[in-house]
C-alpha cells in the first residue's frame, strides 16, 4: 500500500452548533466509508504563517484548511475515495498527493 495525503482547501465553516453537529457527522460517515485506508484522520488548520529564504510573512500562501492521511494502491483509488468527501458539498476541494517513501 502506497501512502496518500487528502490536502483540503476551501470549503465553507458551519456557523450554528447545530450546522457544526450535523458536518461532524458528515465527517465521520465520510471516514466509516474508507475503512482502514484512514492512517491519520488529520485536523483542521488555524493560524498559518509562509517562511522564506530571509524570514517569515503574513499568513500561510496556499490556502490549505486541513488533511488526512491514509494508504491506497494507486493515485487512482486515492482519487476515486476522494469523492463524497464532505468539504466538496460546501465549495472546497481535495488535492491528492502521494507520499514518497524516504
């Protein structure tokens, strides 16, 4: 098995706790669906910062929310579990990466 990481941007925040109860459960539907393939559920991401060759700058420049990590085949079964991922139905996105053994 081949690690991938799911790297979330976008994607609206729920504004009621009702609204956030109701995507938790959505998130946690999402992830019953992919089984053991899921090695790190990941997190959410709060403050960000960029740092460059001379310091840092304002906030983090990719816009990235949030990820998880977890082991497929192939790039293509990676891609294909990504569908129905919750952050999709509220504008946001999943890029896919794999990660590369060291």
């Amino acid at each position: 098995m081949t690690k991938f990481v799911y790297a979330y941007t976008g994607g609206q925040v729920a504004e009621t706790p009702e609204a956030r109860e109701q995507s938790m459960q959505q998130w946690g539907a999402w992830f019953a669906t992919l089984g053991s393939a899921v090695t790190d559920m990941g997190a959410p991401f709060g403050a960000s910062a960029t740092v460059k060759s001379g310091g840092g700058s304002g906030g983090g420049q990719s816009g990235l929310t949030g990820y998880t990590v977890l082991e497929f085949r192939t790039l293509d079964d990676a891609v294909a579990r990504a569908d129905g991922c919750p952050i999709l139905a509220t504008g946001g996105q999943v890029e896919v990466y794999e990660a590369l053994e060291m």
